[in-house]
C-alpha cells in the first residue's frame, strides 16, 4: 500500500543527522552531565504582538514515549556512522529527565522559554528537531488564527484551510491549535472528530454547475440537509439570494444561511441581508469565505457588515504572512556552568528560567519578568513541571483549557497591544540576577 | 499511546465535510453521470516563472487504493448527516474512473491542468480536498527548491529545514520534492531513508558550548567522524579555522569540510579560502548555512564566494515567499456537457484538455498550447494516463526519472526564465476550438 505517513515506531528517526551524531560523540566521550536547553524565539513576526504557545505540552508527552525500535536501529546502522555500542544505547532509550513548559494557549512573547528540558545532555540533545518541529507549526496556527478569531469579534470564524495547508498532518494536527485559538468549526471531517470541534461546510460552485439549474440545486440540497447553508455567488449572487427567498417561500424549504465566496463580499452581504430581511427572512444567516485574513475581517466588522460568520482556509492555513517561527532550542547550562553562544544581536541568557507574568489591579497583563528558576517573584509562574523522571506528572493537555486561558489573556492585552498592529511591544524584561550571570559569563567566555 | 498522525484506515475522512454532503445529495438524486474534474493554478508567485508538478502521479496512486473502512464509516454516521444506505455505499467505494496526470517533474505553467479526472461525479467530487492537498504541498516544495538548486549553479544544495517545516509529514514528505528538485542530500533521518537521499549534517553549537574547548570539540568530533564537517562559526570564525588548520597539522585529523552559519558568509568563506589554501588544505571545503534563500545563494554565486555547498533551511522549507499556491480543482464536463463558473478574473475552459509542448530547433522550450483532448498537435503533449478503470496502468512515480526530466526542463528554459525573475510570461496559449467551446458555453450560460 502507498505510504502516507511514517509508521508511529519510525517517530525516532524524524530528526537531524547532527543530533544521533552529536549524541554518539558525547556518548563516546562519557560527556553526560546534565544539561539545561530553553526553547524560545527572540523576535515575532512583523505587526505581530504576541504567538500563542501551543503544542508544547503535547510534545513533552509524545517525549516521555520516545523509543528506538529494534527495526529503526537497524536502519541507523546502514548509515555506517554508528558504533554497535553506541546502537546498543540508543535501542535502551528512555529519556529520564524534567521538562517545564508554559501551559498549551498562553500568551507568549520574545526571549520566554515555551519549553525547558533538564536531562543528560544527550538525552536533551536528541529531542531537539523533534520538539522545534512540533511546537513550530501549532505555534504558529494557533497564533495566526488567534488574530482572526480576534478581529471576528465574537462572531463564528470556520477552518476551510485543508486544501492549502501544508499536508495532511498539518491540516489534521492544525486543528487542535485551532480549538486552542478560538475557532468553532472545521471543514476537516477527521479532525472535527479527532478534535472534538463541530464539522462544517456548505456546497461548492461545483455541485451547482453540475446540477446545471441553481434553483433546481438549492431546493434538493436544503431538502436533503434542513437548515443547511447555500452558496450564492457561482453566477449572480443577489439573484441566487432572490432565488433562495423564492424557494423559502414557495417550496417551504428551510435555510440556515448563505455563503458568498467571491465578489465585493461587504457590498453584497449588506445587500443579501437587505433582500432577506425585507422578505421577512431574518432569521437566515449570511456566512462569507473567499481569502480572508485578519485584516479583511476586521474590515469588513469595522464596515458594519452583516456577517453572521466568517470561513477562512489559505492565509490562516499557510501562515502567508510569516509561515515560520523563530525559535531556538539553545543549551543554556551544562554540568552546573552556565553556558552561552556569543552571537552579536542574538542574546542567550544563562541557566534555567522562569517567567513571572504581572497582572495590575484591573486584571490587565503588566508586563512579564523572566528570571532564574530560583528567584521568586509575586505574580504567576508560567512554567511548571509536566515531565519528571521521564514521566508525565500532568495529563495530556485539554484543549478547551487551553482556550479558555488564551481567551482570557487576549482579553487582558492592554489596548495598545489588542489590535492587528501592535503599538508598543509588550514589556518583559530580565531579572538583575540574569543580566549579571549573562554578563559574567560572557567575561569568562572572553578571557 | 499519544497520535502523532491518523490511522492510514482514516485517509478517506481527511477531507472537507461538503465534499460527502455533495456526494450523498448527488446520490440521492441519482445524478451520476461522468464528469471531468481539472486540477490548475491560474497565476504564479510574484517573481515565479514556473512551478514544479510534483505529488499528483503519487496522489493518484492513493485514490486507486482509497477505501472507506467500516470504522470510518460508523464516525461519519456520528455527524447525523448522512442515510444509512449511502454509508452502504460508501463502505463500498472504489474509485472506477481514469486520472491523468503530467509526468512528476515537469515545469508547469498557468491554467495548464497538472492533473484530470474523469469519472463518475460522485467518486470525482470526493478526491477534492485530498488531491488538492497532497499535489498543494510537493508542488510548492519543488518549485522552490529548484530555484534554490539552480541558483546555486552545479553546487550541492542540503536539506536542512525540518525543525520550520509544517509539521513531520511535510518535513518527511517534502523531501521526494526535494529530491525532484536536484537536492543533493537532507539532515533529515527517516526521510533520507525512506527516499534514498543521502543523510547529511555536522555539528550544533551547543556541542562546541557542552564540551567548552573548541579545540577539543573539534579534536573528539573529527576522530570520531574522519572527513566530518566542523562548524566554525559558535565564538570566533577565522579564529576557528585557524585551530582546524593547526589541528590537521598537529594531530592529523581528517576534515572534509567546514561550515560557516552566521555573519557575513561571503566575506567570512573567502577569508577561510585563503587561509585554508595557504595552509595547503585546499581539498577542505567550504559550506554555509543560515537563513538562505535562492536570492542570497545567487547572490553568493555571483560574488564568486567559494562555497562548496548550501544548506538550506527554513527559507526553503516554510518556502517563506509564497507558502501555498493558487490551485483550484474545478468541474469542466458533466455528462459530455461543458460546465464552468462565470468568474470574472477567473476563466475556465470546457471538458478534457491536452498539453503540448513545443521546443524550437535547438531543443530550447518554445510555448505550450492547452487543447482539447482529442486535438492533434505536433510537440510533446503533457497529460498521459496514470490511473485506467480505477488502477494504475503506470508503475509508482520514480523520484530519479522526476529529477532527470525537471533538470532537462529546466535546463530547456529561455534566458529571460531562467533567472530568478521573470522577464515575460512563458507563451501559454488554448487552441482556437477551446476558446470557441469556451464563448459558445458562457454565451448558452447567459440565456
């Protein structure tokens, strides 16, 4: 059969060459101590404020499970860069160490570690393109569609995106960072049930065109599916909303909604709402599609058009605007010293962390402090403990947790950070104690 | 255990949800007749003069295994939408019709179809969301990395960006794009495995910062791995090339290479030339990573940098320029009868087409004219049967005969294509039969 997708046990080997070869050199060296790596980005994307931390939690589970079968060992082998020894190990992976992370829908911003694993530094080094991969895509989705749901303003935003995303994981696993983020339906059948989101859609041009008559297709359609949503815009789309009222009438039939996919999409709902309304039909939704982004749905909710619900696919599903992140899974210590990279512009700071995020009075975010794992602070710690001795001590993350918290922290931006345009950056700032380690390392690193 | 990807069992519900309401409402109604379904994209990428077809021999492929299980089918019946006696049907489905495809590899152009079906409407409709979805993906991935590989003019360009790319599956898939493409190897393990491309990579900064001493850590690394790479860009770049030099002549390690991942490459690579070739380490050779697209690699090229290979990451693998392209699957035939959607903007062309490809004398590509499907031309026409009655009638698309045809292609480009940006439109012209089909149509369209 076809290969779609690797086999579960195959899990191990999706990984840089570098991390196995890295891995074998430490292990060969009985250079083992324990390690400490921070994964976090240093910028966001342009007119971004914030990314929406997603993926982590699952990712330290899938983590507590990794294994090197038998069968992918031997596949390792025919590489010829491996010692039968150091094979030996890796077919006896565990992994034995600690991982924190931030809970899966906080808000997250330049420098804070989503992620944090404390293990033997091979143990730490080989997850490494692993959890970038994994956090990376539902990291971005999650933040990307955070922006749409945002600007919908309450109203409904739909994932349409399957076509145009980047395979079919990612418009499967995708929609787990759009439950997070806010979305309330899916296109995607497998992962409505997988994600537990409701399944939704309508019909395509298609379907008219090959029925030939549009009357003809929405009268069978909203027999066959009560309440369903019709498509208006495949030839004349006020006329088909003349149509649509005709046939509520005449026919009886029952429609929930109408979709306009194409066209000057504000014009024509204030128009259709207009048609339906005054035929008494106000009770019939007008839904819209057709490359909407942030910016299209925030215009088109500042124009005061009557959308009962927005469906987006290619730029909430591609991430046209900035389809990366850039994070970095840094070593931060090694063997108790603090351990950097000296890299103009791109700062490191030493050892573990925790990010100590402020609220004021009103319950608004104030702005976060990132400090040693040792210092305490009043406000709330993001990074907890969800990995320990190898093992989950929290269980696999909920999505509608996760939702909630984001939902709540969106609503705690401070105004100059809630819309599409961020117009100052959210303030987060080291502790003392870090920038002293930093600069103390960086003196010994020079000497 | 924790999912990372669906059962293979479950490919038939990654799907968009209106896919099987239109196919049950098709059912009901007995409307069944044989359409022709067009897999196209209407414009290019700014900048683009091509795009690589790549996924949709594969793709059909899984269409002639596609299946609806039993358990798949009961999660369907959850949604309430569908009769029992259309899920009978679709326990029972088989794909019965005919897909042509253009070879994998091939350099395509607006409106000329990549891939066409023709069967029955039901069975046509529901291969939508995952033709669109699989093609969607390896189309983008190899028409980006074949401007990366052809700017980096004979040069061995890597793999390097799984940790950006969306997800395991595009980073495992993408490289068979890759390897159509003329990708020369991939630091990706289980693909380099599982597509026979060679597995490649070095070292991590974080190795140099764990061991401390990057002498030492080049010393243990190079004994370990004779003609590795040595990453000389965590503290000082020259001042580390100046160590590999004193460590080849000191302890007689064999380096095969040295990569430079940050700074100014160029300048960086050229002073690391001279001091290698003074040093008499000439066959050492030189490869830079770190942020690069096709722009950057040609800009190196041009500056005559002496690099000896690219490794390319995120720029390539998020393809960070035009994350998805504009292809559309649209109904042009429905029982022997032209269909299209009236789209300003946005022509179709009625029924079954052709491609041909015209090359001039010296075997240069001369324009390509989109017919009918029982039009003669002379030239090489694209479109050739992959799937007959539902099973291949060709074996599975070979990754080796997809390089080979897309570097011949490419290599057949006019000057004002080859380079980065286009300077006119590759000549794309439709019979004059089409264009007649296509006004008698819209004109019966507007009665």
């Amino acid at each position: 059969m076809t290969a779609i997708w690797p086999d579960r046990d195959a899990l191990c080997l999706l990984t840089d060459l570098y991390e196995l070869t890295m891995a074998q050199a430490y292990w060969r060296q009985q250079r083992n101590d324990e390690a400490i790596f921070s994964l976090f980005f240093r910028v966001l994307p342009e007119q971004r404020q914030y990314a929406v931390a997603c993926g982590q939690e699952y990712a330290a589970h899938l983590v507590s499970e990794l294994r090197f079968p038998a069968e992918q060992v031997a596949r390792l082998a025919e590489l010829k860069q491996f010692q039968p020894e150091f094979l030996d190990w890796l077919a006896g992976f565990r992994f034995t160490g600690e991982i924190r992370t931030v809970p899966e829908g906080t808000l997250v911003f330049p420098h804070e570690p989503v992620l944090e694993v404390r293990a033997p530094v091979i143990q730490g080094q080989l997850l490494e393109s692993l959890l970038m991969n994994y956090i990376n895509l539902e990291t971005l989705l999650a933040s990307k569609a955070s922006r749409v749901v945002d600007a919908a303003g309450g109203r409904p935003v739909m994932d349409f995106g399957m076509r145009r995303m980047h395979g079919l994981e990612a418009a499967w696993r995708g929609v787990r960072a759009y439950r997070v983020a806010g979305i309330s339906g899916t296109s995607n059948v497998l992962a409505s049930r997988d994600f537990d989101l409701p399944a939704q859609g309508t019909m395509a041009h298609s379907y008219i065109q090959a029925v030939g008559d549009e009357r003809q297709a929405f009268l069978e359609y909203a027999r066959l599916y009560p309440g369903t949503t019709l498509l208006v815009d495949t030839y004349d789309t006020l006329a088909a909303v003349d149509k649509v009222i005709g046939l509520v009438r005449e026919e009886g039939i029952e429609v929930g909604a109408i979709r306009i996919d194409s066209g000057d999409l504000g014009a024509l709902a204030k128009a259709a709402r207009r048609r339906l309304d005054d035929a008494g039909l106000s009770g019939i939704r007008i839904v819209v599609s057709g490359g909407l982004d942030e910016w299209k749905v925030a215009k088109l909710v500042a124009d005061g058009a009557p959308m009962d619900g927005f469906g987006v696919g290619t730029e909430m599903g591609s991430v046209a605007d900035a389809p990366s992140l850039d994070f970095a899974y840094k070593l931060t210590e090694y063997g108790g010293e603090p351990r950097l990279k000296n890299a103009p512009g791109k700062p490191v700071y030493p050892g573990a962390k925790q990010v100590w995020r402020h609220h004021d009075a009103s319950g608004m975010l104030a702005g976060d402090e990132i400090t040693g794992i040792d210092e305490a602070r009043d406000g709330e710690p993001l990074l907890r403990e969800v990995i320990r001795d190898g093992r989950p001590v929290l269980p696999s993350p909920d999505p509608d947790q996760a939702r909630e918290r984001l939902s709540r922290e969106r609503q705690s931006l401070p105004t100059a950070l809630r819309g599409l345009t961020p117009h100052a950056p959210y303030p987060v700032r080291f502790s003392e104690s870090l920038e002293t380690l930093r600069r103390d390392t960086l003196a010994r690193l020079a000497e």
